[in-house]
C-alpha cells in the first residue's frame, strides 16, 4: 500500500512545552488508525501534524503529494449558534479556484451528491443545531468529504453522545472505511471504539505501542500510557478493559449494608 | 410633498445622506464578521485608539485620517500579538492598547488646545457638515470592502465559523485576520466623522444581530445586516433634518428601533416552535 503521511522522529511542541517527542508513524492508503491516549497526551496535536497544520521543530513529516487530508472536529467545538444551514456548512470546504461567492452548478451537485450518500439529503436547508447527534457527526463528514479526500481525520468522532449515536458514527466510518478511505481517528473510548480498531497508537507524548488491539492494549502498555494500573479482561477474543476505583468501593462496601439496614431494600 | 423633498435641494444634505447611507451598509457589512467572531469590543476599543491617534498624529501635521488609520492598524496587530502569545486575554489586550492610545490622544489634545477639527463631529458624528473628501473615502471604502467580501467570501466565512479546519483546508486563517483587521480600521476611520467613534460600535453590532435573530442562514444574515444598515443611515439622517438630532444618533436610534421589531419577530417565532427546536434560535 502506498503511504500517504511519514512521521520520522518527529517533535512538535506549543511554546515551551513538546507536546510530541520523537514520533515515528506511517499511514498508508486504506489503513484505518485509532490514536488513544490520556488528556493531553498529544493525540489531536498528531492528527494536526498529519494535516500538516503543526510543524515539526525536529524529525520529518513526508506527505504524499496527492493526498488530500479531509479533517471532522470534535462536535464538541463547533458554535452551535452559528448561522449556517447545512448547506451552507457543507458549502465552505469548496475553497479552491472559485472566486464568486456563489457555488457553481457543479459545488451544488457534488455536496448533494455527498449529502445523499451519508442520508442527510433532506435536510441541506436546516440548521446545524436542529439534527440529532449522529446527523450533526455527519455533517462535518459530508464537509470533509467534499475535498475528495484520501485521508480523513477525526477528532474524538464520539465524545458526548449517547451510545446509540455511537454506533450510528462508528457504522458510518466503517463505511467509508470500506469505500477505500484511509482512515485516522482518536478516541477515549477504549471498549467502545479502540478495540473494535485494526490499528491502534497509544500516545503519551510519545509513541508507547502500535499495533493491533489484541497486541497493544495490554496491562503494561496501558499502564505506560496512562500512568494508572488498568485490568484486561477477554472477551470472544476481544480485550476488554476494566477500571476498578479501590477507595469507592470500599466507601461503598460500608455504605450500602447500613441503608439496606434503615430502609429495608437496597438503595 | 415639497416639505419631505425640501431637505434635498441642499447640496450638504444630499452629501450626507449618501455618506450615511454608503457607512451605514458598510457597518453592517463588516458588522456581521465581527459580531459572529465575538469581537464587538474590538469595534468599540478600535474606535479610541483611531480617535486618540488621530488627534495624535494631527497635532504633528499629518492627516486626521491617515494618522487614525496607522494608529487603528499598529492597534489592531498589537492585539493580535498580545492575544497569540496568550499571557492575557484578547478582551485584556483590546482593553490595555486601545484606552491608552484613546489616553494619549487626550493628553495631546488638552496641551495642543487648538484643534481646529470639530471634536464633537469626531465623537458623536455630524454628517451634515461632511467634506466631499470624506465623501470619497467612505465611498473608497465601501467598494473595496465589498469588493474583499465578495472575492473572499467562503475563506471569510470559513475562518470565522472554524478557524482549526479552515487552516487544514488550505485556507490562510492568518491572512484573513489581517484582512478584517484592514477592513476594521479603513471602517472605522472614514465613519468617524460620520457616525462618530462612540457609535461606530453599535453600527457594528445592531444590524448584524438583527440579521441572526431572523435567519439561520449565513448569506441571509449578510444581506440582512446591509440592508438594515443601509436603510438606518438613510433613514436616521432623514428624521435627523426634521427633528433637529445628530446625525450619529439618529441613525442609531433608527437601528436601535428596528431590533426592537426584529427581537419581538424572534420572539413570536420561538413561541411557535417546538421546544427542541428552540435552541438553535438566538434570542
């Protein structure tokens, strides 16, 4: 497969701090990438570096010259109450070539086109704030798509929703996983997403382990990234990773017997 | 009929009433970028600094507007270097920068004591005594500026609604900062004479929210926003002749009356909309 981004020990840092240390990291065309990895461990500074919008102050970035990078944010970011109707949010990516405001025969036609395929068709005169959590998801997609993108990056796709949107995001990804994008994506979600993943990076500032999930997430890898002790269980061959809090169980322990006592029923 | 027309047999009072229409479009323009980044402050703050740097630089013998339109300009990339490297807020560096340059202007004027400019005009507007030099810039202006909002239209656009994603999309957020900063101080330095730096800012703010309380939609919003400024300073110079006001606040006022019609629309809209749908209306 050809490679589409290389990270040759690359650095990149804000002000005085690196945030990435010695990165070395190869996407190819039709890779689908899961980067985890706690707050602050440098994962959406990666995706940003991959998008060539964050310079390396060491190491080298190589990036394919036909590769088109499509970038979707955390939902989480976007002002809402902006003004733009889907369209019109959709719209904005068609930068190139175009110098009247107004969008050609063409821009029209292709962002239906994309619109149509991620089943928001119907809804291009809305506003981004009237849609359900998966159709708003989909709508920074359709953005992204319309650069004909060979790489797409996405920024924590499933922060805040529930965990039907969830699955609606991650069928859609897979999707256009399917359809030959390249895919990267970060994430918080270890059960969720992460092990669901053919390719995972833990990152802590620096690269801990790449590798598939059965691979990587593994208590001393865990424990590297996120500087905690984490239990993994199997389950049908998937891990599973299971998060104990000692002191709240044992408040709890001692709680849940004394109310069981005064109200006759568990609490 | 003759008493409606009687204003426009006088020549100033038609140069009037095309510099304020021709601000007033131009205010609503811009407006609506500055509104949606959430910098309504910098249109207030930028106004001081213009205003002291002019008086500044015209104490020294140049030109009340080329001296306002370097101060507005050195003000407006100090506030862009103080807020990038993050040790205060924007809000603290608009605050910090424009209210000394406003200072210093004070200061130079009170030693001078001879400014020959009408201080007044500068600060709350008079359109009825407006030069046809001013006539040209404003009119200098509103083209260009249309003119950059019509070829930059979805960079513009891009860079205010996420600025993160423009940058990837291969968009020159930076240039475009720079651009509505231009924009900002040309603005604010050819209106001053007519709306007066103390309502340049609500020039700024009251036609583009108008705009958001009764659209959803980008392109509506701009139109919007121009209209409601256009007919504003057309209308406030108007009544302006007739009930013997200045002109800066008359045409406010005319804004000022028009969100008021606009806010109860919005409000009536909301009470019929099903609450989950609610949330996506400013109100």
């Amino acid at each position: 497969m050809n490679e589409l981004v290389t990270f040759d020990k690359v650095t990149c840092r804000y002000g005085k701090e690196p945030v990435l240390v010695n990165v070395d990291l190869g996407v190819s065309e039709g890779d689908f990438v899961g980067i985890v990895g706690p707050s602050g461990s440098g994962k959406t500074t990666l995706l940003r570096a991959i998008a060539g919008v964050v310079r390396p102050i060491a190491g080298h970035i190589h990036r394919d010259r036909g590769a088109t990078v499509g970038y979707v944010p955390q939902v989480e970011t976007v002002n809402w109450y902006f003004p733009v109707t889907v369209r019109e949010a959709v719209m904005m990516s068609r930068i190139d070539g175009r110098v009247v405001p107004w969008a050609s025969e063409r821009d029209r036609h292709d962002a239906d086109d994309v619109l149509d395929r991620l089943g928001i068709g119907d809804l291009g005169d809305r506003h981004i704030r009237e849609l359900s959590g998966g159709q708003q998801q989909r709508v920074f997609v359709a953005r992204a798509m319309l650069r004909r993108p060979k790489l797409l990056l996405m920024d924590e796709p499933t922060s805040g929703v529930d965990v039907r949107t969830r699955h609606d995001v991650m069928h859609l990804i897979h999707e256009l996983h399917h359809d030959g994008l390249a895919i990267v994506l970060t994430t918080h979600d270890l059960n969720g997403i992460a092990a669901h993943l053919p390719k995972l990076v833990c990152l802590n500032r620096e690269v801990i382990a790449v590798g598939r999930p059965q691979e990587v997430i593994t208590p001393d890898v865990l424990e590297r990234t996120y500087g905690a002790p984490l239990e993994v269980l199997s389950h049908g061959g998937m891990p599973v990773v299971v998060e104990h809090y000692p002191e709240i169980e044992e408040v709890e322990r001692k709680v849940v017997p004394l109310r069981e006592g005064h109200h006759g029923h568990p609490a | 009929m003759d008493t409606l027309l009687e204003p426009f047999r006088y020549e100033f009072f038609r140069n009037a009433l095309v510099v304020a229409t021709m601000a007033g479009a131009l205010c609503g323009l811009v407006g609506v970028y500055v509104v949606l980044r959430g910098m309504s402050y910098v249109g207030h703050g930028l106004s001081h600094a213009i205003f002291g740097a002019a008086i500044a630089f015209y104490a020294v013998g140049i030109s009340f507007l080329l001296g306002g339109a370097i101060g507005g300009l050195v003000s407006a990339v100090l506030i862009l270097l103080i807020a990038r490297r993050r040790s205060i807020g924007a809000d603290a560096a608009i605050g910090v920068i424009t209210s000394a340059a406003f200072a210093v202007g004070i200061v130079i004027l009170t030693g001078i004591g001879t400014f020959t400019r009408d201080l007044n005009a500068a600060l709350f507007g008079n359109v009825l005594g407006v030069t046809p030099a001013d006539v040209a810039a404003v009119a200098v202006v509103t083209l260009a500026t249309g003119l950059t909002v019509f070829l930059r239209y979805r960079q513009l656009l891009f860079t205010t609604f996420d600025p993160e994603v423009a940058e990837v999309s291969g968009v020159s957020t930076a240039a475009n900062d720079v651009v509505l900063a231009v924009m900002l101080t040309a603005l604010i330095t050819v209106c001053m004479n007519v709306l007066g730096v103390t309502l340049i800012a609500a020039m700024l703010v009251i036609p583009p929210v108008i705009g958001r309380l009764l659209t959803d939609s980008f392109h509506r919003m701009l139109w919007i926003s121009v209209v409601v400024g256009t007919f504003s300073g057309f209308v406030g110079v108007y009544i302006s002749y007739y009930l013997d006001w200045p002109s800066g606040p008359a045409v406010v006022i005319t804004a000022a009356l028009q969100f008021a019609i606009a806010y109860g629309i919005s409000a009536v809209r909301r009470s019929r909309l099903p609450e989950a749908a609610i949330d996506a209306h400013v109100g």
